[in-house]
C-alpha cells in the first residue's frame, strides 16, 4: 500500500472555505469570521454563511525560501495579507515572478488554483490564492 | 519571605544541545533527569512532567512517559507529557507549579526533551508548520518564519529601522554564546556575516532564525527550598493568549499574548534583573521586550542597539545567548530557558560576578499564539 501522508476528509469538508471563501456571519452583531468560528465575540453562536468579496487590498507579503516537504516543488512561496471586505484573509500569492514590485494596498483578487498533491498516487489539493491584479512584473 | 515562592528550584540539569544522532528520546532524558534530581538530594518525586513537541512526530512515540521513566530507573511515580508546541516547556512548568500548589508539599520532576533531527529539514519545516492553524495557514504552505517576517516588515515599516538594525539581536546573541559553554553556536558574527546570509523569508535571513538542536533540560521544583543551597523560587507567572489565525489579528508589531501574560503576572515596569525571552527568530526577541513593558513600543530595536539590555545594565536579555545561540529544542526550549536564569541567579559559570536577584522567563508558543511569563528571585 502506497502511504498516504495527507487526509481525504481533512481536506474534504474544509472545501467551502479553499473553493469559495465561504466565512460566517454572526445573527445578532454582524461581524464576519474567516475562518469560521462557533462563537461570536459578542456572545452569539448563531451565524449565517457569508461569502466573502473576490477583491481587496494586500496589507503585507513575504517571500518564503525556506519551505515545507510538501512545497519543495513550488519554492519560493509568496504569502500575503489581503483585507477582502473588511475582513483579513492569508494565502498564497501568484502570478507575481517579481513580488519587489508589490506595494501596500496593492490590488488583489480571489483565484483558485492547485495547492498541493499526495505523492504521485494521492490526490490533488486545491484552493483559492491571491493574484496581484496589476500584476507584478 | 521564604513561603513567598510558588516552588523552588532545588534541582537542575541540561545537556549541551546539539544533533545527537547516537542517542534517542530516552538517553537524553535519563541524561538530564538523573543529574538534576541527584542535585535536589534525590527527594521523592510526586510527578513527572514531559515537556515534547515532537515525540510522536520524529520520535515515533507516543505514551513517552512510561518509556522514559523505565529507562531512567524511576519507579511508580505518574508521569504527564505536556505537548504546547514550542512553548512546552514553559507549561509544562506552569502545570508542576499549579501540581505543588495542590498537593501543598513535595517535588515534581520537569523534563523538556525533543529530537528534531531525527529527520531532515524539509520535514523540520513541516513539523514547524503544525505551531500554525493547519486547515488555513499550514495548508498553504505557510511556516511560522514566514509569519515572523510579516511582523519584521510591519515593525520596521512603523519605527523606521533598517535591517541593519535588526541584525544587531544576532549578533549580541552569538556575542553571548560565544561565552556559554551550553550554547549551540559558540562563534561570534558579524555584521557581514548576517547581512551575506541566505533569505528565509524577507527581511528574515538565515542570521534571524534560531538552529533546531536536539536537547533535553531537567528541574526539579518544591515546595520547600533545600537548605543546603541557594533559595530560588518562582514567584509568580502569568498566562496570555493571542488570535489563532495570524491574518485577523490587526496589529502585526505586538505579540499580544505576552502583553496579557505580563499583565496577569503584574506591574513589570521597574523590574531589574535577568531576563530570558523566547527569540525563536530575532523579532520576536525584540518584540516580546516591549510586549514584557521593558520599554515602549517601538524602542527596544533602538535600546538594543545603544546596548541597554547588555550585562551589567539594569535588564540583562538573554545573556546565555538565546534560542538564537543555544538552539531551539522546541519541547525542552522553555526548560533551557529557565535553567539558564537559574545559573545566572546563581552566578554559576559563566554568568558569575552577575549579582542579580530577581529573573523573567517569558516563553512562547509558535507565532504569538500561547505565552507564559514566570519571575524568579532568590529567596534570602
């Protein structure tokens, strides 16, 4: 048996949040988790889903050299902070070969792309990432 | 004064951290354990507590307890693993000390061991990953250095400093372990040497980040001083907590669960003494001065700098050399971290001529997630 080193349903039901950015909304005050949580600041526990906006701003990125076993492949990594509608969001920035010329407030949008694969038998990861919309080149 | 400690150090041993690739888990805590309770005057032991990150993950092993305490000899006497990333060992210590404080008297045995190099760095940097939420930041290939260098940009960026001034924490600290025995890197740097390091994650460079070692730290805490030696007793600690996920905190230049921790442990302000700060990369050393209240935000890079946390001055930080210069042993760091105070207080070698009497340990777990802030003074 070939060994499998990462979880199906690990991945599987967080498929909401990598596809679609899907976050919750608390019923009573209004403030938007992502990630989702089971309490609201405020108290509640009763929220509704809540997609967040496709574009916003970068606060902050780094380029990251020194990577894990499963990005070899992929090294340098390109992460970023982008503010989607308020509310903040990490990931993966792409389409950017030349992230020296990102700036603060940069604009973002919301992609979706391959993340990573389980060896050459397990199965691929996808999710959403971050793309300059300029670009950065 | 004298029932004025939670505990007291009467006990203590490290070993000198390093790859110890002819010894396991086992051979490193009997190494340790044996010393330190030896130094206590072999009392009885109510408890065992394992401080280990990554047992399980390079180790292969899970239930250490029963493993570790066979193979020192060291019978019926419960053992707890406490697992809270690289922030083990400082509560791992927390939890002894609340254990004392139940039991009214006795001893407990405080062991932080770890093993990253069992495997090799890629996989290091996996296991590193794991301090970070798995589903939405280790998912992506985040790793805690990447975070930091978030920090490291922001905090530049609003106190204008140049990297250049950053570099100075690597090179006090291989300054400073470059005098300790137990260091890791025991060669002094440059600032050449910093600045021509490869990039880990911009600004961060090779320079900014501490070494995995494997180690192991042992001490044994009472409730009574031993009579027979110097008092040492933690007088009091702290617990802080910050946002789990990284991006939905909004200020990225403070690490907000030391700010609660030193607020939980009290007024910090006029503190003098030794101080031991949990410098997994350099700007979280520089970070948890001003989040400790040694200085206001924005300074301690300044402060640092014109050398107001050197030896001899009022707050001396990391005079063993820090995680930077001893090594990051993950599970055991918060226990090097305290042993390391415990010498100074003592003026053991080579920290002797110090004459301090009151000590902070602040240890963190991964990037702002978890911290506990403990003081020490020596008990007359």
């Amino acid at each position: 048996m070939v060994d499998q080193n990462l979880s199906v349903p690990k991945y599987w039901r967080k498929i909401p949040q990598y596809y679609r950015l899907t976050a919750v909304k608390c019923r009573k005050c209004g403030r938007v988790y992502f990630p989702p949580r089971a309490a609201c600041e405020c108290g509640s526990r009763e929220f509704d889903e809540y997609e967040l906006p496709r574009r916003g701003k970068l606060i902050e990125y780094t380029v990251l050299r020194s990577v894990t076993s499963d990005f070899e492949k992929q090294r340098p990594l390109a992460f970023g902070i982008a503010d989607l509608g308020g509310v903040r969001v990490f990931g993966q920035l792409v389409d950017c070969p030349n992230p020296d010329k990102l700036s603060e407030g940069a604009e973002v949008e919301v992609v979706f792309r391959r993340v990573k694969e389980d060896s050459d038998y397990g199965i691929i990861y996808y999710g959403f990432k971050l793309r300059p919309v300029k670009g950065c080149w | 004064m004298r029932n004025s400690a939670l505990g007291y150090i009467n006990g203590f041993a490290i070993t000198p951290p390093g790859r110890y690739y002819d010894k396991g888990y086992r051979e490193l805590f009997a190494e340790v354990a044996l010393k330190a309770l030896e130094a206590a005057g072999n009392p009885d032991i109510k408890a065992i507590y394992v401080a280990s990150a990554l047992s399980e993950l390079t180790g292969e092993q899970l239930a250490i307890g029963n493993v570790l305490r066979d193979y020192a000899g060291l019978r019926n006497i419960p053992s707890i693993r406490i697992e809270n990333g690289d922030g083990s060992g400082g509560f791992a210590i927390m939890t002894a000390l609340n254990h004392l404080a139940s039991a009214g008297n006795g001893c407990m045995l405080v062991v932080g061991v770890d093993k990253p190099h069992e495997v090799i760095s890629l996989k290091q940097n996996k296991y590193a990953s794991y301090l970070l939420d798995s589903d939405y930041e280790a998912y992506f290939g985040a790793t805690p250095v990447a975070l930091a260098a978030i920090m490291a940009k922001q905090y530049m960026r609003s106190y204008e400093y140049k990297y250049e001034d950053l570099a100075t924490w690597a090179i006090k600290m291989h300054e400073r372990g470059a005098k300790n025995p137990y260091a890791y890197f025991k060669r002094a740097a440059k600032l050449k040497d910093v600045l021509d390091s490869e990039l880990v994650a911009d600004p961060l460079r090779l320079y900014d980040v501490s070494p995995f070692v494997d180690g192991a730290a042992a001490l044994v805490l009472c409730s009574k001083p031993n009579p027979n030696d110097l008092a040492i007793g933690v007088v009091n600690y702290g617990f802080g907590a910050s946002n789990s996920y990284f991006a939905s905190r909004n200020d990225y230049t403070v690490l907000s669960s030391v700010v609660e921790a030193a607020k939980a442990v009290g007024p910090l302000e006029g503190f003098n003494g030794v101080v031991s700060v949990h410098d997994t990369y350099s700007i979280f050393g520089v970070l948890a001065l001003e989040a400790l209240g040694l200085c206001k935000r924005g300074s301690a890079l300044r402060l640092l700098n014109e050398g107001y946390f050197d030896q001899g001055g009022r707050v001396m930080v990391n005079l063993d050399g820090g995680l930077k210069a001893v090594g990051n042993s993950m599970g055991a760091s918060g226990v090097y971290q305290m042993v390391g105070v415990v010498m100074q207080l003592r003026g053991d070698k080579p920290f002797n001529g110090l004459n301090a009497e009151s000590a902070m340990v602040e240890d963190m777990v991964g990037v702002d997630q978890e911290s506990v802030v403990f003081t020490l003074r020596v008990v007359k």
